[in-house]
C-alpha cells in the first residue's frame, strides 16, 4: 500500500494562476513589442514598449486598491517575460508576424483571463462590485492604452473593434457571481469564456461600438481653420 498523497489545492491553483498570469503578461508583452518595431523604435524602445502593454493595467490596478507594491515590479518573472517576448520580436519579427491570427487568439485569452483576474482582487481588496467591474476591465485595457498614448495614438481600446467591452462583460459576469454566491472558480471560467467568445467574434465578424457619423471634410476643413486662427 502506498501512503496517501497530500495534495495542497490551494497552492495547486495559486501556481495555475500564476502561470496563466504569466502567460497573459507575454502575450500582452508581444503585442506592445510589435506595435514598438513597426514604428521602428530601437531594442530599448520595443522593450519599454512590451514591458509598458504587458504590466500598466495591473499595476495601476494594484497602486489604486493600496496592493502594493505592484505583483509587475515585485516579482522578477513579470519582468523576464515581457523582455522575452520583446527580444523575440525585435530579432525574429519577419517570421512572427506570420502567427497573427494566433496572436490574435493568444490576446483573446490573455484579456479573459486578466479581466477576471482584475475583478476578482479588487473584490478581495473589498471594492464594490461596480468599481471591482471597472478596475477589472482596467487590467486588460489599461496596457495597450498606455502604449498607444507613448506612440502618439488614440488608444485603439477607444475607435477598434470589440475589447473593452468585452473585457468589462467578462468582468462584469464575475462580480456577479460574487455577488450572488456562486464559486469564485465557476464565476471566473464563465467570464473569462464570454469575454473571450466576444473578442473572437468581434475579430472574425468585424463588430464595432457606434460611431460619429461626421462629415470628414467639415472636420479637416474645422481643422483648417482652427490653424490659421492660432496664428
């Protein structure tokens, strides 16, 4: 007879998370390294970049519910895997960038989970279900807007397709189900699924928020003259 094994479940799921965690954080990472060489910025540049779209939504997460210091700049292994990911694109970028719709998919599944995430320690901080919500989406979000505003963009999660909405849906679902009693894993899986689903067919389906319907020569002609008054 072999003697029984003791299984600790909650260090099995706190190493599930950490590792789906990480994950999240280098395929976020990927994305801001991309986004760094097409502009053509140089190694260091791709580097803050990946680091930047990888770790801004959770760190401003956790400096906001007083969890600090951040799990981005406390643990090395955050760190590790955004530089990896950003030294895998600077180098090997012609042949990456044939794994888009992979990538695609891989962001997908890094926002669920990063949302659910989100809202979950927002909860455990003692937040409301509406503010824990919000800083969830916030979590998924909040990196590719600090990377958009370094390059001088509009933040794409405000005039592109389906994302933060889908990272507020999924976030919302798991507040919910705090709310309601049901297990926080239950709660987590079936965020994360809708949040997902909704990236995904946004993506293949092409879906987008309303839009103002405005005249784009009226805008460039406002433009204009708005110019030669500041003159």
């Amino acid at each position: 007879m072999f003697p029984p094994v003791s299984l600790d479940v909650s260090a099995a799921i706190k190493t599930l998370v950490l590792t789906l965690d990480l994950l999240g954080t280098f395929v976020f990472a990927l994305s801001g390294a991309v986004a760094g060489v097409r502009r053509r910025l140089d190694l260091f540049g791709v580097l803050v970049l990946s680091f930047v779209a990888a770790n801004s939504g959770g760190i401003v997460r956790d400096v906001l519910i007083g969890a600090t210091p951040p799990a981005a700049i406390r643990d090395w292994r955050y760190l590790a895997a955004s530089l990896l990911a950003g030294v895998l694109i600077f180098f090997w970028y012609p042949r990456i960038k044939r794994l888009r719709s992979p990538v695609l998919i891989f962001d997908a599944a890094g926002l669920a989970l990063f949302c659910v995430a989100g809202a979950q320690k927002a909860l455990v901080f003692g937040l409301d279900p509406v503010m824990a919500a919000l800083l969830g989406m916030l979590t998924g979000v909040g990196g590719g807007v600090a990377r958009d505003v370094l390059l001088s963009e509009i933040p794409a999660v405000l005039r592109s397709d389906i994302y933060a909405v889908a990272a507020l849906a999924g976030a919302a679902v798991m507040v919910t189900g705090d709310a309601l009693g049901v297990p926080g894993t239950v709660s987590a899986c079936a965020g994360a699924a809708l949040c997902f689903g909704l990236r995904l067919a946004a993506i293949k389906l092409d879906w987008h928020l309303p839009v103002a319907h405005a005249s784009l020569q009226a805008a460039e002609d406002a433009a204009k003259a708005e110019r030669r008054n500041e003159r």
